[in-house]
C-alpha cells in the first residue's frame, strides 16, 4: 500500500498547536480535510475530536473560528 501524500500547516492560539490537514489516499477515506488541536501528550490523541472542512474557504474558515472558540474557553 503506497503511502499517503500528507500535507499539514501548523499554527498556534494562545499557546495551543493546531493541525491543518489535507491528505489524499488516506487508507480508503480518499480525501481527508481535517482540523485538530494538537494534544500534550500522544496518549492525548484517543481523544482528540477532528473537526472537517469541505472545498470551499469559507469551509475551513467556520471549522476554524469553531476551534478558536474552543481554545479560548479553555484559556
């Protein structure tokens, strides 16, 4: 099984890393459009909730503000 082409920005809010993701030929998903907050530890990512984007900005821009808000009532 060839592996996946993956593609990540990372940014950070508030001391928070977040995880744009776009990967093509992820296992049978096809394409995956994602957003996560990075956890502390690896055991984190049992539960970390990935938020979805579509094609269009205004996609990725509604997921983003979402995991802003979430970061801002944690801080």
């Amino acid at each position: 099984m060839p592996l996946p082409n993956m593609n990540n920005v990372y940014v950070t809010h508030k001391g928070k890393e977040v995880s744009i993701a776009y990967h093509e030929n992820f296992g049978t998903a096809g394409i995956e459009r994602s957003i996560a907050i990075i956890p502390e530890t690896k055991d984190g990512w049992d539960t970390t909730e990935l938020k979805w984007y579509g094609k269009s900005l205004n996609s990725l821009i509604d997921e983003l503000i979402k995991v802003r808000d979430e970061i801002d009532k944690q801080n």
